[in-house]
C-alpha cells in the first residue's frame, strides 16, 4: 500500500524543506558506537518522531545526491551504523502500535528497544521467544542483522518477523511478508538496512513464560567429550569459556512455572565480578601476563552451580560489562567440535610464548537452528556461534588485533561466516562462496534503491566492493 503523504515532499521547495528539518536536526553532529570502538562525524544527524519526517529526510537526501543510514542506540561492534553523510537516528520511534494477544503477534516501531519491548508485551502477559545475550539494542537493528539467541533449535530473531512496512528510496511506503513481496521481504530481515527505512515490525511472540537456568563448570575436555549431548540437553544452552583456566561455564535453560529465584547478589556480582574485575583489566593493560591471572580470578567467582528461575528475557540477558573490542562468526555445527579444539591449540601455544597473546575471557559459544533467509549466517545450517572480546577498562583501549586476526584465520577454515553487526573483512567474492543468495540480494536492493540512498560505507565496502577501508572510522590504530 501506498502511502498519501509520498506526493507532498516532493513538492516542498527546499528552503521550506530546511526549516521543517530543522527541529529535528541534532546539533551535535557526531556518533560512537557503545563499544567506543567507531566513530563518525555525519554531514547531518537526524531524530526524526514520526513517519512523515523519515519521508522528509529522504526527500531531502535524494535532492542532494546524499546517502541516509538509519541507526539505533548503536551497538553494533563495528562501522554498520557509521556514514560521512546523513544519519536518521531512529531512537524516537519507538512505539508499539498494535497487540493481538490471540494471535500472538505484535506490531512495533523499529526503533523500539527491546528492553522497553519486554516491560510492554509483559504488560500483555506477553515474551519474545528468544533474546540475544542483552536487549539494549533496537528492534529494527537485531532484525536487519539476523541477532541471534541461544537454543538449537530455535532460529535467529529475524525467523519470528511476520511482516514489514518500509519506506522505500523512492519515498513509497510498502509492506512485504513472505507472502506479499517475498524477495523484498527475505533481504530485508537481515538487510543491514540497504534495503529501505523499517518503519514497523510485525513479530510473532508467546504468553509471558520464565526460565529456569542451571549453570556449572566442567573441563574443556569434558566438554569436547559431550558436545552434542550438552547441546540438545535444554532449550537454551550456552557456554562460556576460559582457555587459560582451561575451564568452560555451561548454562541450561528451560521453560518453567517454578517461582522466581534470581541468582546473584550486589557483593559478589557487582562489586567482585564488575568493579574489582575492571580494575584488574586496567592494571593488565601494562602487565599483559596478568589477564592469565584474570581467568582464574573469574572462574573462582562462578565456580559453584548455581540454579535460578526468573522472566525469560532476564535470564537471557547477560551483563555485557565494559566497551569493547568483540567480533563473533557463525560455525556449521559439524565443524565446531573440531573448531574449538583447534583454537584451543592455538591458544595453549600463545601461552606457552613469553610474547604471546594473552587473551580476556571468555569465549562465548551459543547455538541456533537453520533458517532460509539469504544473508542470515544460520543459512541452511544448524550453526554454533563463537565470539571473543576485548574489554576497555574505563574506555581506555586494548591491544586486539592479533588476537582477532589468529581466531578469524581459524573460524574462516571452517567455513565461518561473520555475524553482519560486527566488524569483519570479508568481500563480495567472499561472502558470494558463503551465501547461495548473495547476487539475490544485490539484485534486490539494486531494483528498490539504484541509486543507493541507502548504501554507506560499510554496504558499499562489503556488499558491491568498492575500495572503502574498514577502518575509516575506527578511534584508534591499534
């Protein structure tokens, strides 16, 4: 459907234009990611508070050859959200417009954030069915990503998109499902928002339900040792890993109408676990064999069974601590056990080197079912996501890029694909040999955006090739 306001900006001169803008113009015209790893300095940045100022926006960026690039609260690990031209920044739309509890779906803004999405299906006795390790991001931005959760056989969160509105380059307004404009619909759940403005969301949901969550600490080798059987034994499973403790926290999830028993407490989550453990990371910025320390440090913290019952989403939440350097790649299950053994390898011949790499911990390995979304990286395989970080102390940076270089040289052996929010180097050869429907997707957005309003650097980098450095917009050259 069409929409009626689509011939009236169009018709505004462009002085008029100016001043309507205006209002919604920020008058700091610069962005960080909350990693505090990119930054840019838009031409204009945008905080648009309803639909026809997205369409405002884009009329005026078509009139003056500039790209738009929508962006959330920006936590995306990498340059996604970054452009040297126009932002639309979209945390004012943030609404949910439409709930039908029989039917289980919802209808929300794209700029909603999932944690006011919780507090509001809760309203409804209503829950996502499943979350990613946090919930400050936008609803729009975990979709146009294919965010995931943990559970293998649940799919990545774009599985439970419904349908779509969009506004497209052109300034029209369309829908697309699977069944209305199937081609638009399939790139655009994980879309990386070349595709057009996602004004709103329709997302199947469930009854509000808890989780019960036990978590305990084996070896790796028993871990290797039990793999697949640990993977199907609930829901949700994830793991955390420790190479230099050589230790693997494991986490089990299932529904449950138990009563609420929350885990955790001020004294030995966030005093012990946030504050003392950050100050250590600051101390190892200059005496590096100290992140070895760390490990042992935190596993001793978690080093008991734990068993708590709570809202599903609080125990899919984790606390993702400090800014940080992160990157994380999707492995066909079949490949992981050998994967993990080989970074495992690879890591104990770091620590054995004086000058070796001495990681943060952990390693955080999660689980998602296959799905046919085209640029989804659970693309017709069950996938074990693996990723690793670098925390900042304080905002102050860290050493990363061997470490990051030696894990993708491993998982790109596997046959990995990249998690598309976080920063990686792979091009359109590349990605075309990971994904059956990469020229699909070219295809697509070339026939709803040709002349790229859309397309920033990061879709001009990894999507169509063009000599755009990954690195443009980092803070700092480490």
């Amino acid at each position: 459907m069409s929409s009626q306001l689509t011939a009236t900006p169009r018709d505004i001169p462009l002085q008029n234009l100016y001043q309507l803008l205006q209002p919604i113009t920020s008058s700091k015209a610069s962005f960080n990611n909350w990693g505090q790893s990119f930054y840019c300095a838009p031409l204009a940045i945008f905080e648009p508070e309803n639909e026809f100022q997205c369409e405002l926006i884009l009329e005026l960026a078509r009139r003056e050859g500039k790209s738009v690039k929508a962006a959330g609260v920006g936590h995306s690990p990498s340059d996604l959200a970054c452009t040297n031209e126009y932002m639309l920044r979209t945390t004012k739309l943030n609404r949910l417009l439409e709930v039908n509890v029989e039917k289980h779906y919802v209808v929300a803004q794209g700029g909603i954030t999932l944690h006011d999405l919780h507090a509001q299906l809760g309203v409804y006795n209503l829950a996502m069915t499943n979350v990613g390790s946090i919930s400050d991001q936008t609803l729009a931005g975990i979709i146009t990503t294919a965010t995931h959760g943990s559970g293998i056989e649940y799919g990545v969160i774009s599985t439970h998109v419904i349908g779509l509105t969009l506004l497209l380059a052109n300034g029209t307004r369309v829908f697309c499902s699977r069944n209305e404009r199937p081609d638009l619909f399939i790139a655009t759940i994980c879309g990386l928002g070349a595709t057009g403005l996602i004004l709103s969301i329709q997302l199947e949901v469930e009854p509000a339900f808890r989780l019960k969550e036990i978590q305990e600490s084996m070896s790796f080798d028993d871990f290797i040792h039990r793999f697949d059987k640990l993977v199907y034994s609930a829901q949700h499973v994830r793991f955390w890993w420790f190479p230099a403790s050589d230790t693997v926290r494991c986490s089990y999830s299932d529904r449950s109408k138990e009563p609420k028993n929350p885990v955790g407490g001020w004294w030995w989550h966030t005093f012990l676990g946030y504050h003392v453990t950050q100050l250590f990371l600051f101390i190892a910025r200059y005496f590096l064999f100290l992140n070895t320390w760390i490990s042992h440090y935190t596993c001793w913290l978690i080093k008991k069974q734990t068993v708590g019952v709570d809202d599903s989403h609080r125990i899919f939440n984790v606390d993702c601590r400090y800014p940080q350097h992160t990157t994380e790649w999707a492995i066909p299950f079949e490949e992981a056990q050998c994967c993990l053994s080989e970074l495992r390898n690879w890591l104990e011949k770091e620590s054995e080197d004086p000058n070796g790499i001495r990681p943060h911990v952990p390693v955080e390995i999660r689980f998602s079912a296959p799905d046919n979304i085209w640029l989804s990286p659970s693309y017709g395989q069950r996938t074990c996501w693996i990723g690793i970080v670098q925390y900042k102390p304080y905002g102050f940076n860290v050493p990363y890029r061997r470490y990051f270089s030696g894990y993708e040289s491993i998982v790109a052996r596997h046959r990995g694909r990249p998690h598309w929010a976080k920063a990686h180097y792979l091009q359109p050869d590349q990605l075309r040999e990971l994904y059956p429907h990469f020229d699909d997707f070219r295809r697509v957005i070339e026939a709803v955006d040709p002349k790229g309003l859309f397309r920033n650097e990061y879709i001009q980098r990894h999507i169509f090739g063009l000599p755009v450095s990954g690195r443009i917009f980092r803070l700092r050259q480490l």
